[in-house]
C-alpha cells in the first residue's frame, strides 16, 4: 500500500510483515510488524499503530529457521490447547518473517 497526496483517508489492518518508509531524503528503513493498523489521516498523513516493530536487519535467517522448526514441534504435537493455538500464531508470524528476509 502506498500513500500519495490526496488519498482517501482510510484504516487498514496490518498482518504481520515488512513496512517500508521512504523518507523526504529518499533513505529508505525496512522494519518487520507483527501486526497492527494503518491510519490514513484526511490530510494524507500515515499513522501505523503496531504491537511490535524491529529493524529487519535485526533478525538473523538462522534463528528464524530454528524458531519455526520449534514452533511446528509444538503446533503438531500435543500439548494443550493454548500452547497448540500460540504456536501455530508464532508460526504465522515468524513464516511472514522468513519471507520478508528474502
């Protein structure tokens, strides 16, 4: 999604992935969102409400794989409820993250 001058202003819901900020500079800064709203205001200004958001520099692709193979232990196994539902959430997010490194 991209905002230009004039949008309409609107609400979205983010899942979880990467945002992309091209600042007046023309610097770009990528950061993972675990999920969260974006809010267009009516004068075009974007605000992104997000429970979490880190540098995706931060992230290294070997920890992610070890996570999600930990995760899919859990989500497969059987564990209780609870543990079974958080594990197959993590693994949502931690899939988004994995394809955001590429």
């Amino acid at each position: 999604m991209g905002i230009l001058a004039q949008h309409v202003p609107s609400i979205e819901q983010l899942r979880p992935g990467l945002v992309e900020i091209i600042q007046e500079s023309g610097d770009n800064k990528q950061f993972f969102l675990s999920g969260g709203f974006a809010v267009v205001q009516p004068d075009s200004v974007l605000s992104i409400n997000a429970v979490e958001g880190f540098p995706i520099e931060d992230f290294s692709e070997e920890a992610v794989k070890s996570q999600i193979s930990e995760a899919q232990k859990i989500a497969n196994g059987s564990g209780s409820e609870q543990d079974i539902a958080e594990a197959k959430i993590e693994l949502e997010v931690l899939e988004s993250l994995q394809a955001a490194m590429k």
